[in-house]
C-alpha cells in the first residue's frame, strides 16, 4: 500500500504539472455547509475515554453545531502509521473528502506528502509541527495550549498529596508530553513548596498494562498523586486499588475512579473544527498554525472531584486560572533544570514559536525512573 499511495502521488503530481489545472490550496468552487465532506483519522479509539474520545467528541459537538449530517463524516479508527495510514488517505480521497484530518503526532510525514500532491485537498494535522516549513496553503497544524490545564490540575494535586511526592506516567520523551508534565509539576509547586515528583516513560500512547505497571512502581516509590500524559484509564484505576488519588488527562471525572480521580485536563477540539470549517467553506483563508488556550476554551479542566479534593482546592484553581485569563504564562521563571542551573530569569518567558510545544527541559524536582 505504501508504494501504491506513493506511485498515486506522483500521478497526481504530474497531472497538476503538466495541466496547471489545480491552484495552490484550492478548494471547490461550491464549497458549502450543505456539501462539504469531512475525514477524521485516528491512531486510537473513543473507547480510551482519552485522547480519542476528546478528539470524537469535538468532532461529534462540530457537526451538532454546523449541522453536518454523519453521511457527509468518515471517520477512521485506530489507524497506525505506515500502510494503514496510506489506505485511509486513498480511501477519504476516493470518497471526495474536502478536508482529511489526522489527530497523531506520527501522522506528519504522511499528511505532508499527501497535501503536496493533492493541493485542492486541504489536510489538518492535531500537534503537528511541520506546516509551517511546507509552506502549503493546504496544510495545516493546530494545537490547544494544554499547558495552561495541565497547571492547574497540577495545583490540585499540590494540594492533596500527604506525601509531598507525585507520580506521572508519561506516554514518550518528547517536547508534548515534557512540556504538559513540566506544566503540572508547576501548578503543584505553586501551593506547595515542598512537592517533587517522579516520571516514568511508557514508550506508548495507548498500553494500559505498561501504564498500570508504571503507575504501581510509582506508587511504590511513594507518590500518592498519579498524573498521566497516556490515553488508557489504567493510572487511574491503579490510584484507586492503592489507596491513593490521581489525576486525569482527557478524562471526565464522571468516567474515572470517583475514590480516586481529583481533576482531569482536557481540550475542547470543537472550537478549532467549528472554525476551520467555517473559514473553508466561506472561502477564507485557514491559518498555517494555529493555536488556542483557556481563553478560547480550546483547552479546559473538568469540574473537580468534591469526594477526593483538597479544601480550597476550588478556589486555588480558579485564582490560578484567573492568573492565566490576565496574561500571565505558565512557564514564567525563574526556574531551573535538574542540574541546577538557570533556565528561565526571574520574569523570563518561554515563547513557543509554534502550536506544537518544543519545551524539552527537565526541572528541579523532577525526576526520571523506569
């Protein structure tokens, strides 16, 4: 399937060569809300209740908004990269998607390759990071700033953990992943001083007998707070059969462990759907790179946990949150790194250049096991 998408693309390529027929980042003519059609592809399923089902639903509460009936959505689930990838792309363009949309970081090289060749195609690429250098006028890369609810789920942690140790199971070593527990360990660190926090690596998005055997050994090293960055519930359920609290990524505290789950970071992909449709079929132009925090509600925390929550746990968000809403930025030194040196002056901001987040910086309090 591989060599068929490529000798495909070359095909494809050639024609536009040869007849100048198709204009850079076209789209059809009568392009509308009643034609448009539409093509999700997913690495996981909405049945992790996580990453997925966050990515469904904005689809889902997209076309409620719009009113895109589900005869004009294709949708496909767990989808590796590689050959099946190749597939769903032949099969939505087959089909006559308008706009293709890839939710996994991995897609990136295959989306790009695929907008080259079809630029009357439009491909939208969920924490992607390669748009910008193509310099395609139909592909695009679009991120919520998922920092800014992972610190506040943090400050919910930093106020329940008894043993002033948190755990966090960590799905891959990359600026994503680093830069939401990074965020975390921050909100905790701001109601306690005296918090650290261990992170273990899965080498996985979607494993929950190696997330459940993280989330163990971190328990076992003494974190009664588990934070994830993976897609199953298993941190959460490991939290609960020890006695011990979690907190959530994309997952509704009404799913989760009601004896352990305290507060779960989440993004609404709706309000980035509803907006690129709409520029698209009324002919506007859809930003390269896009990105939107809690102040769009792109991103957002879920109503907390009154069983497993601090006292004051409320309002200490809400504080923190009303920081963020004034312009304040999470990853505002001073801080420092692991070895102690000095990453961020007192006052300093990290500037993201782009949606995809590049803080890669491990921090003081912050330690890597297996």
């Amino acid at each position: 399937m591989k060599k068929g998408l490529a000798l495909f693309l070359a095909s494809a390529l050639i024609f536009v060569a040869i007849t100048g027929c198709v204009e850079r980042g076209s789209r059809r003519e009568d392009l509308s809300l009643e034609n448009v059609k539409l093509a999700f592809i997913h690495a996981g399923d909405p049945a992790d209740i996580g990453y997925t089902y966050r990515q469904h639903r904005g689809t889902l509460d997209m076309m409620e908004k719009l009113g895109i009936p589900e005869s004009r959505v294709m949708t496909f689930l767990n989808i590796p990269p590689g050959d099946a990838f190749d597939n769903a792309i032949l099969e939505a363009i087959d089909w006559g998607a308008d706009m293709i949309f890839g939710t996994s970081f991995a897609f990136g090289p295959q989306m790009l390759e695929a907008a080259e060749a079809y630029t009357n195609i439009h491909f939208f690429h969920a924490s992607g990071n390669l748009a910008v250098d193509a310099d395609l006028a139909n592909f695009h890369n679009y991120f919520g700033a998922i920092s800014e609810a992972r610190y506040l789920s943090g400050v919910a942690a930093g106020l329940r953990t008894e043993t002033d140790v948190l755990g966090f199971v960590a799905a891959f070593p990359n600026a994503e992943v680093i830069s939401g527990y990074t965020a975390f360990y921050l909100g905790a660190l701001s109601v306690n001083p005296d918090v650290t926090m261990y992170v273990t690596y899965t080498n996985a998005w979607n494993d929950s007998t190696v997330e459940a055997h993280a989330a163990q050994s971190l328990i076992d090293r003494g974190a009664d707070v588990i934070g994830q960055h993976t897609d199953s519930t298993a941190p959460q359920t490991i939290a609960e059969s020890n006695g011990v609290w979690s907190v959530g990524y994309n997952i509704d505290t009404t799913y989760a462990p009601q004896n352990a789950i305290l507060v779960s970071a989440m993004f609404d992909w709706s309000v980035y759907l509803v907006f690129a449709v709409q520029e698209m079929v009324e002919g506007r132009d859809v930003p390269t790179d896009f990105i939107a925090g809690l102040a769009d509600g792109m991103v957002l925390i879920s109503p907390t946990n009154p069983a497993t929550v601090a006292a004051g746990t409320d309002e200490a968000i809400e504080a923190a949150k009303t920081r963020i809403l004034n312009g304040w930025d999470v990853f505002t030194g001073p801080i420092y790194g692991s070895d102690g040196s000095q990453i961020l002056a007192d006052g300093e901001l990290w500037i993201e250049m782009l949606s995809a987040p590049s803080w890669s910086y491990i921090v003081q309090g912050i330690t890597i096991v297996d």
